[in-house]
C-alpha cells in the first residue's frame, strides 16, 4: 500500500515557505526559493499577527475555562480587579505624597 502511495501522481500540498519538490528549471526554482524566503522573513518578522494569533488562543482558553469553572474565573475576574486597583491606588498615594 505505501508504493501505492509513493507512485500516486497527487500534488503533495506544500506550506507557504516551503520550496516543491520536483523543480528542475533553476530560475524557476530560484523563483520559488526567494518566494518561500520572503514568506518565511513576513511570517517570522510580523509581530503584530503573531501577537494576534497568541491572544486569540489565549481568549479560547479564558472562555474554555469559564465555561469549564466559572466559580473560579469569576473568582479571578474579582481577583484581578482587587490587584489593579491596589497597584492604582498605590501608585497615586505615592505621587500624592
């Protein structure tokens, strides 16, 4: 079964930066190397999309959660909210004085 596989004319899906196998025109295949390069630098150098991606998954987990616990998340909600406002207030009675 797996050389059934192996002989099967199917185009294997390729990531955005990676090169396909089987190019055998060099400018060609320079062509796709410097696409796959580009992709890779924007992927890698595009913190303002990875940043998204990492909050979204962050946002999943806290509903997850909320909905696993929400006597505890509500318990965190206040918690958190008690730690703001006394880092608040410590920081204006500091520059009050």
């Amino acid at each position: 079964m797996d050389s059934d596989l192996r002989n099967s004319r199917t185009p294997i899906p390729v990531p955005r930066t990676g090169v396909p196998l089987g190019i055998t025109d060099p400018v060609e295949k320079a062509r796709a190397e410097l696409k796959a390069a580009l992709a890779a630098i924007e992927v890698k150098a595009n913190v303002p999309r990875r940043v998204s991606h990492v909050v979204d998954e962050k946002v999943a987990q806290a509903r997850e959660f909320r909905r696993r616990e929400p006597g505890l998340a509500a318990a965190a909600v206040v918690g958190a909210a008690a730690l703001i406002g006394t880092a608040v207030w410590a920081l204006v009675r500091g520059y009050a004085r």
